[in-house]
C-alpha cells in the first residue's frame, strides 16, 4: 500500500510537470515557447525580455499562427493591426495583456538611391496634406477594407521594382483574386501615378529584403519593416508612414483571464470526412480563384526542372570531359568545379548565384533557378558519366580503332550507347532529386507550387489540404519524368531492340 501511493504521487507529480497553467500574465511566458517572425523586431525582443524563454522563429505569419494553433508554442508575438484581421477569422485566439512596444514603420531604399527616397517623401508630405492619406487609414485599418480602390491606370514609364511579402497580412499587404490589395500596395500604386512609374513586385522572405536592396535586386523596399538603429545601418528608410504596435496572442483556452471580449461559437453540425475534403477544395482551390496560382506555379516548377536538367546534363558532358582529360590543369579545374558545387548546399548557392554574381544584373529570377540548379546538377552527372565510361572495358575502345574507327566514332558508336544503358537508372534518381529541390526558389522570388501553396496558406490558414495538395502535384510531375526516363532507358536497352529487330 506504501509503494502504490508513492507511486501515484510520482505520477501526478510528473503529469504535472506536463500540463501547462493557464496565462494569466504576460510573466508567465518567461520559461514558456514564444513564436516570433524570423529577421523581426519581434525575434529581438522576446529574445532580450525572455531570455529563459525558448523561442522559435517561423519564416511567414500564416506558419506563426498555425504554430500557435498547434501547440507549438505557448504564445506568440505579432503585429496589432494584422493581429486584430487575424482574430477576426479566428474566434479560438485572444491577446494577452496590453501593447509590448511599438515602432514606426517605413519604405526601404537603397544608402545610395536617396532621389527616390526624396521623391516618395515628397509625395507622402503631400498625401497627409490633402487628406488623402486619413481617408486610406480609415478605408484599411477601421473600415477592414479587403477590395483595391479605383485607381488610374499607373504610368508605362520607368520600371519600379518593389519587395514585399505577400503573405504578410491584411491590412497592409495580401493576394486576394490572384492580386496584391491592401494599405501598402494603395500606397505604392498611388506614388506610382505621382512619379510616373510602372510597378513590379517582387516576392520575397521578409528576411531577404534588406540583402535584396543592398545587392540592387530591388529599388525599394514594402515588407512592412519596422525603422531600427540597425537597420539604417545597412539601408535607408523613408519618413515614417504609419506607428505599429506589437502584441502577444495564444490560444483562448489556455488564457486564465483575458482582457478581450469572448465571443461564444455556437456549435455547427458534425463535419463528414468528405465534407471537410469538399470544404477545405472550395476555400483551398476555388475561393478568389486560387487554383490560377497553383496552375501557374506548377508551370514554372516543370520549366525550371526541365530547362535545368538540360542545361545540367550538357555542362556535365563538358566537365567530365575535362574531369578524363590528359591535361592536369583541365582535370584539376573540373575536380575543384565538383567539390565545391557538391560540398554548398543548394539554397545557399542559389542565394550567392542571385544576390552576389548577379548582384548588378536585372536578370529574372526564373533565368537565375535554372543556371543555378543546373550548375548543381551538372557537378553530380559529371560523375555518374564518369562512373558510366570507365566502366566500358578498354578492349572495346582498341577493337574499335583497330577495326579503323576513329576515336571520336568509337566513343559515339561502341561506348556511348553503352554508357547510356548503365547510368541511366541513377540519372534518373538524380533528375527526380533535382526536381524537388526546385522547391526553395521562393528564397528568390520564383512562385512556384511551393510559394503558391504558401501564399494560400496565408489566407486560409489551413495547414494540411495546401501542403498535401502540392505533395501531389510534386509527385505526380516526378511520375511523369519518371515514366520518360523509364521509356527512354527501354530504348537504350539492346535486348529490347534485338527484340524489335527479330519480331520484325
């Protein structure tokens, strides 16, 4: 009897230690999981005010909120007036306790670009002058606004490109109907018409925006970014256009007193599988006409992919030429070429390839994925072409000249179609790789199906039909080339053509 109550007090104890007391204060976050927005103001500062704390960065606002929806963490930190569009849609969140700090926000330019940054503080002196400016303050952030106003057509002159993050969040910047809307892209449209621009936008991680500016992939920066002394460091910003204040939020449940009205949800009808399947289509795929972003997404995976694979496939010819040749200064340059593509991670080079070699070029993103993937690509079938030429036993290579091919002839008609026949199957695994690697091109503002799926997300907040739904179509592009390669490698098998040839 002893040991049994011993070891229920035990268990309770440890239970205990698993169950979480509700949030009465924002003090009982100090030891808690606090979510922040990677490269924010935010990250700094529950890293400085919670330093017992563990906190977990998420790369877009939708992944933040599913993380606290999930149970990933305790609380989060977010923007107020995003926050309060947030709860709107979603009646399980709630704030804790009041504002944490707020900032003023402003546009990004380049240190040495201060003619635009004049030109735009020129016209927002001007807007705040003639009323324009409050009537857009009441139109987004009261009036919870989610249609662009009419608007002249902005001007076909001089291109303005433009980051911003497109998941970032009403009131400031959302893709709705296949299109930018929001208190920032007004402003922007606005101060195109002012100085006669034509705007392009480029999508990018929050967290790349200042590398983009500073390597003059973009003229001017949208994401939303709050002004810093550190910040001014490595860019410049215009007159503040708008004070954003910062808020904690968590889960309802798990908030013991809130200063927040409760709404309560009545319950609707039980959900069927297949209902929920249904529902989570229409808001997934037909609701503003999303599935125009998938189909668009896929399109430019399936380029990339291929147009790499190409590219990769005849510049690894050329290097496991010089990798076999005689020369040592040909084998040494393709040797270093090998190494160093095979020992960067693709992300990063894909990142050095944009913003460094490419850093004073206007090149499109889609150009730069697919020299990118295919220099990566070409470092790997180098040596698998190698691998598939050594492999040919040499006799065949002297009976082949003995019997008066030339060298050339010989590689052509004896051992290149050998060659074929034996790396085909890891050529293909290694095709089927490179297409899922295409994956990270949203780092450089490529919209493929990843950064479609995740500019959904953003506006459903739907973490499983998005991320499910892209999988497939993943999966069915590399079936696809897979099927291709299956048939092209039936064609280079000699058995199958004796076949033919006897049949015949």
């Amino acid at each position: 009897m002893k040991y049994r109550l011993i070891f229920i007090v035990a268990v309770c104890l440890l239970c205990s230690g698993f169950v979480s007391k509700p949030l009465t204060s924002l003090d009982d976050l100090r030891d808690k999981r606090i979510g922040v927005l990677l490269g924010s103001v935010h990250d700094r500062y529950a890293s400085s005010t919670y330093p017992h704390a563990s906190i977990l960065q998420y790369k877009s606002p939708s992944d933040l909120v599913l993380g606290v929806k999930s149970g990933k963490v305790d609380a989060a930190i977010y923007s107020y007036d995003e926050l309060m569009e947030l709860l709107r849609l979603h009646d399980d969140l709630a704030i804790i306790g009041d504002a944490l700090f707020s900032t003023p926000i402003g546009m990004g330019f380049h240190r040495d670009n201060n003619e635009l940054r004049h030109e735009f503080n020129s016209f927002l002196k001007q807007l705040r002058s003639n009323g324009q400016y409050d009537s857009m303050i009441r139109y987004w952030m009261t009036g919870h606004a989610v249609k662009m106003p009419k608007l002249q057509q902005s001007a076909d002159g001089k291109s303005l490109v433009v980051g911003i993050v497109s998941d970032n969040g009403l009131p400031f910047n959302v893709v709705i109907d296949n299109r930018m809307v929001g208190f920032n892209i007004e402003l922007l449209e606005r101060f195109a018409l002012y100085s006669g621009r034509k705007i392009i936008y480029r999508d990018l991680e929050f967290s790349n925006q200042i590398a983009a500016l500073q390597s003059k992939k973009i003229d001017m920066c949208a994401a939303v970014m709050s002004i810093t002394e550190e910040r001014k460091k490595k860019i410049a910003f215009s007159d503040p256009y708008y004070e954003q204040a910062a808020n904690m939020f968590a889960l309802k449940k798990n908030i013991a007193v809130s200063n927040v009205v409760s709404k309560t949800r009545q319950k609707g009808k039980s959900v069927s599988f297949f209902e929920s399947v249904a529902n989570s289509f229409q808001s997934n795929i037909v609701q503003e006409n999303r599935y125009l972003l998938i189909l668009e997404g896929f399109k430019t995976t399936v380029v990339i992919s291929v147009l790499s694979t190409l590219f990769g496939t005849f510049l690894g010819a050329i290097v496991c030429f010089m990798r076999m040749s005689s020369n040592a200064i040909l084998r040494m340059l393709a040797q270093t070429y090998i190494s160093i593509l095979r020992g960067t991670p693709v992300l990063v080079f894909l990142m050095l390839i944009f913003y460094v070699v490419f850093a004073s070029v206007n090149i499109d993103p889609v150009f730069v994925s697919v020299i990118a993937f295919g220099m990566n690509f070409a470092a790997y079938v180098s040596e698998i072409f190698r691998s598939g030429i050594e492999s040919i036993d040499k006799g065949q290579t002297e009976a082949g000249i003995a019997m008066g091919f030339t060298k050339v002839n010989t590689f052509l008609f004896i051992v290149l179609p050998q060659t074929v026949q034996r790396i085909l199957p890891v050529y293909k695994g290694e095709f089927i790789s490179l297409v899922k690697m295409t994956s990270i091109v949203g780092y450089i503002a490529v919209q493929d199906l990843t950064k479609a799926s995740d500019i959904i997300r953003s506006r459903t907040f739907d973490a499983f039909f998005p991320l499910i739904m892209v999988a497939v179509l993943y999966f069915l592009i590399s079936w696809f080339l897979m099927l291709g390669m299956e048939y092209a490698e039936r064609l280079a098998n000699p058995k199958l053509k004796r076949k033919k040839i006897i049949n015949a």
